[in-house]
C-alpha cells in the first residue's frame, strides 16, 4: 500500500474546471482569477438522511431516508460579464445567447430540463502529484458584487455522483 501524500495541500494548488455534456467534446471553461476558496459540504455514507426513532423518548434506531445531494461554492474576481467570442464564467452558467456557451447541453442528460454541469477542482501538489474532486450534475447558480475587486460568487447543488481521486 502507497504511503499518503505529505503535502499538506493549500489554496495555491488548486484549479476548477467547469465542463458540459456536449459529445464528443465537451465544452469547457477554467476558472481564472479564482480566490482559492472552493468547498464542498454535506458528503456522506450513501448520500442518505438519516432519521431517528425513538422508543417513548429513547432512541430505539436509526435508518436512511431520503437521498441527500451536497453543495459546491467558490468565488472568482470579476473580470467579463459576457463576450460573443471569449468564454465566460457567466456565459456557462447561464448559456447566454450568442456566447460560445450558448449551445452547451446538460450533464444530467441532452435534453434535460434542468441545466447541469461537471465541476472538478483539480489539486497539483508540488511535488507533482495530482488529486481531483469530480462533482456530476451540478446545477450551479452565478452571483456578482460589487467591491475591491469585485466578485463572483458560485454556489451549485450536485445530483450527481461525487468521485474523490
């Protein structure tokens, strides 16, 4: 068995990239002047919820319900808002006519009515090892403030499968 890595892994060894169902190439966007600060939350044994029964107050046990689907977030500076002929962050997210996303397909399937993406955040180490997260599915909303600098933020529901590698 391989030892674990020793690098202790930090925000300037990461890079996600956003990737949609087209066959036989998917079209994609990686992300630029992100902020190092994307998170997945709610990964679990099976994805289920779990409830409790209890026994006249007292716990008597615990099963899965409900399937359960975590959360992706990340921010980036804001650098374009749309282009007729550069990829941009929000013409992925949104598909926005006349960008190069504009025929992007979902995920989830061709002619899905929920627009999904694959969303992989790629770690390098120095040493040169490589880890990914691999989210599928995820439908992923864009919004933008106002400050110094100004910001995208992203936050997405995954429905699909999440693979650790």
């Amino acid at each position: 068995m391989a030892p674990i890595s020793t690098f202790v892994k930090n925000f300037r060894d990461g890079e996600i990239t956003l990737e949609d169902g087209t066959t036989p190439t998917a079209l994609d966007l990686t992300v630029q002047y992100e902020g190092g600060d994307f998170s997945i939350s709610g990964l679990g044994d099976g994805q289920k919820e779990v409830a409790t029964y209890l026994d006249r107050g007292s716990l008597c046990s615990i099963r899965h319900t409900n399937q359960t689907f975590p959360t992706i977030s990340f921010s980036a500076h804001l650098t374009d808002l749309s282009d007729g002929t550069s990829e941009t962050l929000p013409d992925i997210i949104r598909r926005t006519t006349g960008s190069p996303f504009a025929a992007a397909v979902s995920t989830y399937h061709a002619d899905a009515d929920v627009y999904t993406l694959k969303v992989t955040w790629t770690i390098t180490e120095p040493g040169g090892g490589t880890h990914k997260v691999i989210a599928d599915d995820v439908h992923l909303t864009i919004d933008m403030s106002e400050g110094d600098p100004s910001s995208f933020n992203l936050s997405g529901t995954v429905f699909g499968s999440v693979a650790l590698t």
